[in-house]
C-alpha cells in the first residue's frame, strides 16, 4: 500500500471534511444573522448609527456562536490517533469554511442601512476578532477536552464572555466604542491584537502534545 | 510466556489525571496473536491503550510500537501509521455510507492512491462482512453493523498493531461470535490488544492474558496459568460458603465458591473467569486518588 506524505492526502480530504463540518450550527448561526440584519430593511426603519453598530455586533457575536461548533467532529475519538495531523484537519476546517463566512459578512453588510453603516473596515476587524476568539476557544476546548462535541460549551462561554466584557472591561480598553468616539481608532488598534492574539493561541493549541511534563524515564521503552 | 520478539515494549507507564492515578508504572511486551486485557471499570484499561494508540501522552515511561518510539513528533507518526485503533465509542458521521466512512479514515491513514485505497477500502468491508451494505448510510446500520465499520476503520490500511477497546460491548450473543472470528482472524500475523469485560473472549481468543486492577498489571501470563491460579480453589457446595471469596448458585441448583476451600470440599474444574477473580482479589480493583 502506497503510503504518501499529508501533501498528497490533503485535496482528497477536502469533500469528507466538508460534509463533517456542522452545517446545522452554521447554517442557523448564519440564517438568523441575515433575518438580524435585514430587519432594518423590513420595518423601514431608519436607525442611529450607534444602533447599527450595536446590530452589526450582535450578527457577529451570533456568526460567532455558529463558528463555535466548528471543530465538533463525533468521530474523534475513532480518528485522533491517525497520521494526519490534528493542525491539518482543523486548518482545513478553517479554510473551507472562511470563504463562505466572508460572503456571509458581506451580504450583512450589505443588508444594513448604508446611511447608518460604521466604517466597513472596523466593523470588520471587530468581526474578525470574534470569529477568530470562537474558533481559539474551540480549539482550546479540543486540546484540553476528550470532548467529541465542545461546541455547546464554547458557545456559552463564548456568549458568557459577551455579556460580561462589556462590563467587565477597563474603561480605558474601549473596545466598544462608538464611530464618533475619538477612541475608536485605538479601541480598533486593540480589536486587531485581540484577533491577531486569539490566532497564535489557536494556532498552539492545534499540535497535540507529545508528553505530560516530558518526564521520561532514562531507558524507558526498551524491552522490559 | 512467549520468547517472540516483542512488537510493542512499554516501560514505567505512569499517568495521573489530576490526583487520580489511571496508569501505575505499567510495564508490558506484546508480540504477535491476540492479547487480552481483562479488569474491572476503573482498572485503566482504557487508559492503557489510549497511550498505546498514542491518543493521550503518559506522564512517565516509554513505549515503543514496532520499533518506533513515540515521544517525538516523527515517531509518533510512525507509530500512528502502522496503527489500528477501535475506541470504546467510536463514534462516526451518521450520514456517511459504510464505504464513505472508512475511505475518510483512509484518508487520513495517507492513503492517497485513489483506486487502491478503493480497493483496500472494499477489501476491509468484505473483510468484517458489510460489502453488501457498503453503500448504506451508517445511521440506517444495527448497532453490530457500526461496530463492524469502526473495525474496518481500523483495519485499513493492514496495521501492524491493533488495539481494541472492548469491540463486543452491546453486541447480542451471534453478534459477538461473529466478532470473535473477525478478531481471531485479525490476530493472524498482527499483535492485537483487546480490552474485554468478556472472560470467555479472552478464553476464545488470546494466546496471553493481561489483568489491569488500579491501574497496574496484576497478572501477565497464558490464559492456562491464569486459570491455573485457581486449581484447587474451587469447589462445589449445596449451600453458598461463607468463607468463599466469591460464591453463586448455578444452574443445577448447587452454589459454586471460590477462595480457600473448606476441609472435604469438593473441588470443581477452575475457569479462566475463577483465576480472573482470585488474581483480582485483595487487589485495589479502582485508580485511586
């Protein structure tokens, strides 16, 4: 049997990994974003833009929510201990997705009043950020977890951590900040080291690891 | 014992989760054949062989799988590729067919020739009996049906060793002998680790036996020394002697005792099942914290 490096297997994993992504979770996830977005557009509306800032927010929190459940495989326990690396799957999962959740984000965007629009580019980073802190948190919860199916978990926290932070966070940090605020550009400055931070953690919690406090016995191994 | 060379050695596994001890300096060699791991929930069984199918690192010892070691990233590569593994719930994509399952699994063991992954993927499925339903959805399959997909999943791609993870659970009694022939046939020229609450698969099946209480070794022999251990400690008796170790009416209507026989007892033929229980007690038979 021919046996090739992960280069080799990668395009065929394409069409299997698409059909164990959740698309329950994302398809609602990304429904009920839209319906969000255009409601606006329905009612006839006409809102401030600090309310379609506020909306635009909540769309990403709950695009979020379905990105959560992006690393749920029920099959994990039967495939952890396979050749291809655990990075390679949850990229490709990152990867196959993400073209789909920039449409997604576009079409919101574009269902928002466009008088009341906050800076496309900001509102987007701030976007970026949280999609990128769910898909950390799921990852996270795969490394630190047996759990086959950490979705639920990571979205409570997830919503959890929303509701709070607003709260919770110093005021200096003004993360969310309205467009008028003279400290929008440096609450945005922080959004984009929040997202560039939450891909590093992500990205090291993808390799397993290969030892427990690497204390190996000198010799170990060898028949005993 | 066997004097094969060992295909699988671990030294010193030590694991602990928390303040719980799952794996306690467990030392073991396996060679080629079917290997059985008997012991009661609690034992570390599972644990075992999560490290063995390099799922979960311990935090002390070693092993190596034929000749790779896996504590560095390469080797555990190596190990993973020449792996079989059933867990105790595999788990699958319910709306994948058979055959669409264990190609994904194939996948992901690197088998990146099309035609022949095709072919090694019908290969496995006639293998374990589901050529014919190869092509129906897993959530359409019976419970032994599934079980028989996740051994195909494991089987692909001719694994040098197979690790499974009590694979006849839930299985109803003709079910469990049509396992026992797929295992038996697996441990052809392969080393197979098979955790098991059953004693007659392990009396049907293992050319070794490996008993697990507290997350060590408690026994690793034959399946004829373990039975062994209990020649002369087993004796029959028309009521339950309160000095057995363990007693039960059987179906005759006379009580079967293990332990330390009474003066004048009469002893009875001991089972694999007899030994199993005497190695077992005095044992810690659960990790501890």
């Amino acid at each position: 049997m021919r046996v090739t490096a992960v280069r080799g297997v990668t395009p065929d994993l394409v069409g299997p990994v698409w059909r164990t992504l959740p698309w329950r979770a994302l398809a609602a996830a990304g429904i009920l974003g839209l319906l969000v977005a255009a409601t606006p557009l329905v009612t006839g509306g006409e809102p401030a833009p600090w309310q379609t800032l506020l909306l635009l927010r909540g769309i990403a929190l709950i695009g979020a929510l379905g990105l959560a459940f992006l690393l749920d495989d029920p099959a994990r326990h039967l495939t952890a201990p396979l050749p291809t690396p655990r990075p390679v799957r949850q990229a490709l999962r990152v990867a196959l997705v993400t073209p789909i959740a920039a449409l997604w984000w576009a079409a919101v965007l574009l269902l928002t009043p466009s008088a009341s629009r906050p800076p496309v580019g900001e509102v987007t980073l701030e976007a970026v950020a949280v999609g990128v802190l769910a898909l950390a948190a799921a990852a996270l919860a795969v490394r630190l977890t047996d759990e086959a199916r950490p979705g639920p978990f990571v979205a409570a926290v997830l919503l959890l951590t929303a509701v709070l932070a607003p709260l919770l966070a110093p005021e200096g940090w003004a993360l969310f900040a309205q467009a008028d605020d003279p400290r929008w550009p440096a609450a945005h400055d922080r959004w984009a080291v929040l997202a560039v931070g939450a891909a590093v953690a992500g990205a090291l919690c993808g390799p397993e690891p290969l030892g427990r406090g690497a204390r190996r016995i000198r010799g170990a191994g060898a028949p005993v | 014992m066997t004097s094969m060379t060992p295909t699988v050695s671990a030294s010193g596994l030590s694991l602990h989760y928390g303040r719980t001890r799952a794996l306690d300096d467990v030392s073991l060699r396996l060679t080629p054949g079917v290997t059985g791991l008997l012991g009661p929930n609690g034992a570390g069984k599972t644990t075992l062989l999560r490290v063995l199918a390099t799922a979960v690192p311990a935090d002390r010892g070693a092993f190596t799988v034929l000749g790779h070691d896996p504590a560095s990233a390469r080797g555990r590569q190596e190990v993973r590729r020449r792996l079989g593994y059933l867990p105790q719930t595999p788990g699958f994509h319910p709306d994948f067919t058979a055959f669409e399952f264990v190609d994904y699994v194939a996948i992901l063991k690197e088998l990146a020739d099309r035609r022949e992954r095709h072919r090694e993927v019908r290969r496995v499925l006639d293998e374990v009996d589901l050529g014919d339903v190869r092509g129906r959805r897993i959530k359409k399959l019976s419970g032994g049906m599934r079980q028989r997909v996740a051994l195909a999943a494991a089987l692909v791609g001719d694994p040098g060793f197979l690790v499974l993870d009590e694979p006849t659970v839930g299985l109803d009694p003709e079910q469990r002998m049509r396992f026992r022939e797929l295992i038996a046939g697996a441990g052809e020229g392969r080393t197979v680790l098979l955790s098991t609450h059953q004693t007659e698969d392990v009396a049907m099946l293992c050319h070794r036996v490996i008993v697990m209480a507290a997350g060590a070794v408690r026994f690793d022999g034959t399946p004829a020394e373990l039975t062994a251990r209990a020649a002369g400690r087993v004796w029959n008796s028309t009521e339950k002697d309160p000095g057995a170790k363990a007693g039960w009416r059987t179906g005759t209507g006379s009580f079967r005792n293990v332990g330390d026989p009474p003066p004048g007892a009469e002893p009875a033929e001991p089972t694999l099942e007899d030994g199993y229980l005497l190695v077992l007690d005095g044992a810690d038979t659960e990790v501890t914290a």
